[in-house]
C-alpha cells in the first residue's frame, strides 16, 4: 500500500479524487494518506466564483474564468455525478440548464455529504513537484499563502487537477494598440452590464465567444460582432448580432477583417481560449497540449506516459465534465490501490496512438461526442463507479447540437431525461433570454 498521495486543487476533479477514495474508504478499503492543496480560500474550482481580475488577495495569478450570469451551456444529465444526482440533491427534479450558483451547489453538496474538506489545506499553492527515479517518490513543494512558509515532503503519487481554463492564450493584432476602448479576454470578464448600449467586437469562434456575446446582447449591448479564425460558428443570431472573419487590422475605433467590411468598435474581448500551464511541475512531467479531445501522453486520458505514478484529471477538451472527472479519478485511485495494473511503454504508446489517430479525423460535433462517449466507454468496465446511461447522455448531448442550430437562444430551454432515474427535467418557468435572475432561489421557485 502507498503512504501518501497528493492532489492539487480542489475544483471539481480534485473533488471528484477525494471522492473516489472515500467512496472506497466507505466499502471497506484501506487508503493512503490524501492531502490536497488548494490555492484559494475556497474549494469548487472554477466555480468558486471570483469577482477579481488579475491578481488575487495573496499577489497569485486569480485562477477564476467564471462570470455573473453564467448558466450551464450543456444538459445538466450530461454531466450528473452517477453516485449523486441532481434530484437527490435538491429533492426534486429540476430543469436540464442550471445557471453557476446551482450547479456549485450540486458539486459542493456531494463534497460535503462525502466529508472530504478534511483532506484540503486551502490558501497553499503547489510550487514544484519533481521525481526521483531511484526511490520512485515525488518531493511536493507548497507555500502556505499569507505568511509565506514553505513546505517540502516526499508522496507516492500526484494527481494534477489544477484545471487548464485559468491561463488565458492573449494573441496580439496588428494596430491594437491604438484601439481607443476597452481591450480584455475572457478570463477578465465579469459583469456584462458594462458593455449596456456599446459595441462590442468578440475574437474567437467556440463556446466562450458564443456565450459572452449573446450575454452582453441580452444585457443590452447596442452591437456584438464575433469574429472567427478557422470556423464560424454559423448561428442564426439575434438582431444586431453578426459573425465575421478574422479582424485584420485596428486603427483607433476602426477594425478591419479579412472580408474587407471594417466597423467601429467601443469594446473588443478575446475569446480566445486559454493555455495548459504547469508552472509547478519539471519538465520530465509536464503535460504540453492544446485544447484537444485527447492530449497524447495520457494513458487511459490519465496516466502520465513516463511516469505513470502521476496522474492529471480533466485536462481534455470537454464535452463531458463532471462524471467524466469522477470516471478518470475512479481510474486513478484504483491504480493507486493497485486494482489496475499500468502496462509497459509500448502498449501505452499503441493505446494512446490509437485513440490520437481517431481523434484526428473527427469530421463534426456529433463524432467529437461519440468519441468521447467511447472513451467513457473504455474506462466505465474497469471501475466500480456507479452505472449510468450513457447512451442515453448521447443522445442528448447530439439533440443540445440541433436544439443551438435551430435557435440559439433558445436550446436552454429545453428539457432532458437524467441519465441515472430517466426522469425528464421540468421546463424552467422563464425562457432563458427573458431571464435576468440568475440565482439560486428563482432557479428552484419552479
Ligand atoms: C467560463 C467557463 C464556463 C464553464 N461552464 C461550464 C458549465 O456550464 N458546465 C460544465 O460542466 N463545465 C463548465 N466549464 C468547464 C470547467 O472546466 C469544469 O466545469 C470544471 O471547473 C473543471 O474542473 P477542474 O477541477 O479541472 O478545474 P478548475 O475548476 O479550474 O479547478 C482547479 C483548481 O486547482 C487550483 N489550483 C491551480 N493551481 C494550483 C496550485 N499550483 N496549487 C494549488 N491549487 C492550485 C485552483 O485554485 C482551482 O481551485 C466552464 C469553464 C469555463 C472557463
Ligand atoms: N456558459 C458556459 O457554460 C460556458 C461559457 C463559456 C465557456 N465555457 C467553457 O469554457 C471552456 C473554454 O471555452 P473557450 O471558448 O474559452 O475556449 P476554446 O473552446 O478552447 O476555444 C478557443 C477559441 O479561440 C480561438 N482562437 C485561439 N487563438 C486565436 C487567435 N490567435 N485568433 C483568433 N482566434 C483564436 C480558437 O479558434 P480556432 O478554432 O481557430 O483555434 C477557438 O475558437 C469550454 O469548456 C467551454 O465549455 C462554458
């Protein structure tokens, strides 16, 4: 049996780790030691909300991409944790697309119910972790924040949940530093009543771009444009919306894309995607990759192909989140625990090699989804993680795709059936568009 395991951060993959050895704590199974360190105060990640840019209260780099207003942009079924549903939860059923302090709630609830808080040490950020090959162990450096004290001790394992939408990827344009208004990514984006009555140019074509410009639309922007650099993201937009080719060129408020119209701007926000940043991991172990379905080097999704007593949780592009976070933390606690065997190199590489090869000739959304659905798929047989339906998660996934080509501001209010009961959500009592409350108490008045 290992002695001690650490996990960093505490957002919703490293909660789901904490879960997997309690769960296995709860049947019975002897566990290592499990210490997590957490940078903020808070646990919940990413929807720890965060009304600070830049810097956070200790002078590190705010880890929060979250903004005001933002509801779930996928069916809430899609992402139900198998061992903890929304309607046990909540004692109720509850409408597929909850907004940010609903599904926080969720994620915090079943941490709670677990009593996992006792293995964070939160305001401690991860400095270095490195791997000494003779004696098979990590040296872990972490730094209490506040008082600045430094910590170093030996584990046998290291699972990275440290999250990969918090580094924002800033591209420069030619001419943007003269624009005469605001400049800002995604990260930095809080509050869309700031931009009442402006016109807005949007950088980007994926899901940030879509949902911060419909937002700041809906909260009254006078103009949004967006403006893409390999696909449009092609739907029917609302009034004094539009979608351009890539910008060219800036001039003060003038902007110039590739398609020759150019158009004046107050406001222009990078949607530009964020970068995989590991400052606290040697080189030998760190994950380099971009936002991809499946970063090559990751065993089973997981597993660190040199060094297989590292593990890193959710570093792929999502569809699937919250139960797939669970799946590969399954996977790693039973690996740590010696359930599953790791195998050699070779049959690493031919496994990993196999799914890149696949990856790389998915054509559409619907082929991202299945793809991902298999890799679910592969891990769910070797883990005793409850059973859900995920054929039935499929399914929905592909019919939230034509719900957003048939009218994008209204996909959220659909409805789906859970994945666990079959039960099919109620409709939520506003249409999203109208909906300016977004909190908890409105959301559950249905
Ligand atoms: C704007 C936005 C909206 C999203 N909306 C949805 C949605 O509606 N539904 C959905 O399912 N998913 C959504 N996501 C996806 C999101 O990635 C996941 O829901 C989830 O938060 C990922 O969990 P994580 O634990 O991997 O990372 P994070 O939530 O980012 O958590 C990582 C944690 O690690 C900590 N940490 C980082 N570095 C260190 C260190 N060196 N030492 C100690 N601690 C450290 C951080 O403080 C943080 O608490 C959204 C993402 C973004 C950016
Ligand atoms: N409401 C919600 O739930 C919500 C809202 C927002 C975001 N999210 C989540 O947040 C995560 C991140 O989404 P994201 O949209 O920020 O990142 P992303 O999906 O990785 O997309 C990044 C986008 O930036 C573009 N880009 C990168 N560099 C560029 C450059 N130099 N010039 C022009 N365009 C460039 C990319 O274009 P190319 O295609 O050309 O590379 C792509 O369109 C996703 O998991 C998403 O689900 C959720």
């Amino acid at each position: 049996m290992p002695e001690k395991v650490v996990v960093i951060g505490a957002g919703p993959c490293g909660l789901a780790q904490l879960q997997a050895f309690a769960r296995a704590k709860e049947k019975g199974a002897d566990i290592p030691e499990v210490v997590c360190y957490e940078k903020q105060d808070e646990w919940g990640g990413l929807w720890n909300y965060n009304w600070r840019v830049g810097l956070d209260a200790y002078g590190e780099a705010n880890h929060g991409s979250m903004y005001r207003y933002l509801w779930s942009n996928g069916p809430k079924e899609c992402l139900e944790f198998a061992d903890y549903g929304f309607e046990e939860h909540f004692g109720k059923p509850i409408p597929s697309f909850p907004p940010r302090a609903v599904l926080a709630d969720y994620i915090l609830g079943r941490a709670k119910q677990s009593g996992v808080r006792k293995w964070i040490k939160f305001a401690t950020v991860v400095r270095d972790v490195s791997f000494d090959k003779s004696t098979k162990k990590f040296s872990v450096v972490t730094e209490t924040l506040g008082d600045h004290i430094r910590h170093e001790e030996t584990c046998d394992y290291v699972v990275v949940a440290s999250g990969h939408f918090s580094v924002p990827n800033i591209p420069s344009f030619e001419g943007i530093e003269t624009f005469s208004g605001r400049v800002m990514h995604a990260h930095d984006f809080r509050e869309a009543r700031e931009f009442t009555g402006r016109h807005v140019l949007i950088v980007g074509g994926s899901y940030s771009a879509e949902d911060i410009g419909l937002q700041i639309m809906k909260y009254g922007a006078a103009s949004v444009t967006t403006c893409f650099r390999t696909q449009a993201m092609g739907f029917k937009w609302p009034k004094n919306m539009d979608e351009r080719e890539l910008l060219t060129r800036i001039n003060q408020k003038t902007v110039h894309f590739k398609d020759g119209s150019k158009k004046d701007f107050d406001a222009i926000i990078l949607c530009t995607g964020y970068q995989h940043h590991f400052p606290f991991l040697r080189d030998d172990l760190k994950l380099r990759t971009h936002n991809r379905l499946y970063p090559p080097k990751l065993y089973k999704g997981v597993a660190w192909r040199d060094c297989p007593q590292l593990f890193y949780l959710g570093m792929q592009d999502q569809f699937y989140t919250f139960s797939m976070f669970d799946l590969q933390a399954w996977y790693a606690r039973d690996v740590i625990l010696g359930r599953i065997q790791i195998p050699d190199a070779k049959t690493m590489d031919a496994d990993i090699a196999e799914w890149v090869a696949r990856e790389e000739k998915l054509a559409d959304p619907e082929q991202q989804i299945d793809f991902q659905a298999d890799y679910l798929r592969d891990i769910i047989p070797q883990v005793d993680y409850p059973k859900f339906d995920v054929d039935s998660t499929v399914d929905s996934f592909k019919r939230w795709e034509h719900d957003k080509v048939d009218n994008i501001l209204e996909y959220r209010n659909k409805a789906f059936p859970s994945s666990l009961t079959g039960t099919m959500a109620p409709v939520h009592h506003t249409p999203w568009w109208k909906e300016m409350d977004d909190s908890l108490e409105c959301f559950l008045k249905n």
